[in-house]
C-alpha cells in the first residue's frame, strides 16, 4: 500500500520514533503505547488521506482493466515499473555493503506482505467484485490491525479504539450481508471478498512490521531506499507469483494505451507514492490510527466508480460509510485506557 507530492513527503519524513518514556504509573510505556494515545496533527491527517484516495484509484483502475491483463501480472508490472522510477532516487541501497542484503529476511518479509500478497490479492478480488465492495470490505482492516497488534506486538487495545474498529467492521458486515443481516447466516461470500479480506490481514501485519526499525538507519531514513528494499524484493515475490499464474492458467495481456496508462498510474500513485505517505503517517501515528484512515478507501471509491464505472452505490453502501467514518470519528478521539 502513495499520494501527492514525494518532495513534500520527503521534507516531512520522521527520522526516529519517540523513545520509551516511564508513565506516572512508573511503569515502562512502549513506542507503540504512545502512538496510539496521542492526537492527530492536521499534516498526520493530511499524510494519512492521501494513500486511501490512491488506493481507491488503484480499485477502480484494476476493475477497469481485468479484462486485459490478469491480476497477479498487473501487480507485477506494476512494481516492475516502481523499480524503475525508484531507480535513479536509490541504486545505491542495491550495493553489496548497502545493509540491504545483510537484512534480507526483514525486507524479504516486508516485501512478501506489502508488495507480493496485499495487491495481488486485490487485484485478484477485483476479478468477482466491484471497486467499492472491495473497499468496503478491506474496512475490517482496524479490526485486524488490533488483534495483530496485541497478539504479536504486545500493543495495548484501548477502548476508543475497539470501538472503533466495531464500527467499522459492522460497516464491512454490511456491505458482506448486501444490507440483509439474514445473509451473513448463509455466509454467501464471493471469492472477491475472501481474497480482500486475506488481503487486509495482510496489510495489518505489514503495517506492524513497518512500525519498527530493524533496519540500518542510512536506509530507514532515506525513503526511497527502504522502499526500493522492499521493492527489490518484492519483485521476486511477484514474479514468482505471475509465473505460476501463466504456467496454471490460460493468461493473456492486451497491450494498448489503456493498459500503458494504468501502469503509470498504478505505479507513480498507488505504489509510489501511497506507500511513502503511508510509512510517513504509521511513523507519527502509530499502525492502529492509521487503520481508521484507510478506510476512508469506500467513500473516494464510490466517488470514483460512480464517475468511471457508472457504479452507483447503494442504501445499504450508504450505511455503511457512516459506519466506517463513526468509527474514524471515534478512535481520533485522545483515547483513555
């Protein structure tokens, strides 16, 4: 899982956490305890809604092009090109004494996570769904973002947050039931929802991963190196993926200036530059604040699609954006335990 302006993102970038303090309980308060309680800057939020317009794009643009090039390939021609423009910003991390490849199991990871499996799974969602179901349903991504959080990281759930995340995740309920609660008993999921919501338990733990610094210092804090470390990567995850989506299916790509077009897209905004702000915002804010922000994704797909695709929403699309933007509202609030 960028935005708007690399410069900008650049000149904002957080060159280290806040180091561990003690609470007036005397007891020891992690980085990700003082994340997760302190309030949003209007440059956080800003950093924070430019990746879900991004992403939103990326749906409605994969929806329009399934038909030309399979969904595993699109993910990696997309991060093919990434690499390229990354290239002259960050050849220098792909030198042998760079620190990249001595840290190859985190990047390998990191990659796996955020570049081969989230996208690909959406791409491979967009298949059977449309942009703003797809969207809608990655909105349990708080709820995943808490209970990875807790069970791996030891991140405290503090009560603003978790619900939050129910109000969010009901939102994503409504959209899985298409507005009749009785659905949910006949558990009559498309093979599109399974795969985005694979996708979002996916990004949660990526997010996580992204909050700590295992890396060298020289390549955390040069964005376009981490991201290139990731890329890299990432690129033999994808290819791996595409070879097997050519060798066990009968794919196909339809070359032209609709998918040439994409590509740009895809890979200067969704990947690009979304990614950056992305890393940017989990650095102040903390992976569970961040979560709420994502899922501000539906509400630009619905704008889009109804633009591009003619896809307009429904009543039950509309209940559910006010649950998603309750449970942003919510757990923006100075959160008490």
């Amino acid at each position: 899982m960028k935005s708007n302006d690399a410069r900008l993102c650049h000149d904002l970038h957080v060159r280290q956490g806040p180091k561990d303090s003690l609470a007036t309980t005397g007891k020891p308060e992690s980085r990700y305890s003082r994340r997760m309680s302190q309030k949003l800057s209007p440059v956080t939020a800003m950093l924070l809604t430019v990746p879900p317009l991004m992403w939103a794009g990326n749906a409605v643009v994969g929806r329009m092009v399934h038909d030309l090039v399979p969904p595993i390939t699109l993910n990696f021609l997309r991060w093919l090109v990434a690499f390229f423009i990354l290239l002259p910003l960050a050849w220098q991390v792909l030198r042998p004494g760079s620190g990249l490849w001595s840290h190859w199991r985190r990047f390998g990871l990191l990659s796996l996570l955020g570049v081969g499996c989230y996208n690909a799974l959406q791409y491979l969602a967009l298949q059977t769904s449309t942009p703003l179901n797809v969207t809608l349903v990655a909105a349990s991504g708080p709820f995943w973002m808490l209970i990875i959080g807790a069970l791996f990281f030891k991140a405290p759930v503090r009560r603003m947050q978790l619900l939050g995340a129910l109000l969010s995740i009901s939102g994503a309920l409504v959209v899985l039931s298409r507005g009749n609660w009785s659905e949910l008993l006949a558990v009559r999921l498309v093979a599109g929802d399974l795969f985005i919501l694979l996708a979002t338990a996916c990004w949660a733990f990526y997010s996580w991963l992204l909050s700590r610094r295992d890396e060298p210092d020289a390549i955390r804090n040069d964005w376009a190196a981490f991201l290139m470390g990731q890329v890299v990567f990432g690129l033999a995850w994808s290819g791996l993926f595409s070879g097997l989506e050519w060798t066990l299916t009968d794919a196909q790509i339809t070359w032209g200036w609709p998918l040439m077009a994409t590509l740009a897209f895809v890979a200067v905004g969704p990947a690009v530059l979304a990614y950056r702000c992305w890393g940017l915002g989990i650095q102040q804010a903390g992976p569970a604040m961040a979560g709420f922000f994502a899922n501000l994704t539906p509400l630009f797909a619905a704008i889009l699609s109804a633009a591009f695709l003619g896809e307009l929403p429904h009543l039950y699309h509309v209940a559910a954006f006010a649950l998603i933007i309750g449970g942003i509202w919510v757990s923006s609030r100075r959160m008490s335990v």
